[in-house]
C-alpha cells in the first residue's frame, strides 16, 4: 500500500484519539460539577459508587474512559440515571 495511505490513516487515528480526549475531559468536568453541588468528596462518591477513589479522580481528570458499568455505579452513587448524569438530552 502507499505510504500516503497510511500517513491518512495515522491522522485519523490522532484526530480520533483528540477528540475522545477532549470528550472525557468534558465529562469529567461534568462529574467533578455534579459530584460537588451534591456536596460530596471524591471519598463519598467512590464509597457511594463502590469504586476506587483513585478511579473517580482519574474519570474527573479525562485520563481514562469509564466503562457503561462504571457510569451506572457513578449514577447510582449520585443517586441520578446515566442519561442525566452524561447530560444525554435526547
């Protein structure tokens, strides 16, 4: 294949890769909001999530992407659905 093809391709992934970047980062500012107009550390909601404290801090940073069963812990704990917590409007 030509190299030009697979210097497209690695520019795809980069683009991709920015954008699921910016996506976390915007939900984990979301979190971090929602989290503290509940009025809860990041202790409380791990406990109340029943997840490591460390992982709801790196989800609040956008280091790592949180798995569907994650959210719902993360829901459940804040006492919220997914959609609401994800700010889904549709």
């Amino acid at each position: 294949m030509p190299t030009a093809y697979f210097l497209i391709c690695a520019t795809l992934v980069v683009m991709n890769n920015l954008r699921d970047k910016e996506l976390l980062i915007k939900f984990g500012d979301r979190l971090k909001t929602i989290r503290n107009e509940h009025n809860m550390t990041l202790e409380h909601l791990a406990f109340a999530a029943d997840i490591e404290i460390s992982q709801v801090h790196r989800i609040e940073k956008g280091s790592i992407n949180p798995t569907l069963s994650t959210l719902s812990a993360l829901a459940k704990g804040l006492e919220m659905s997914i959609a609401e917590l994800t700010g889904d409007t549709a």
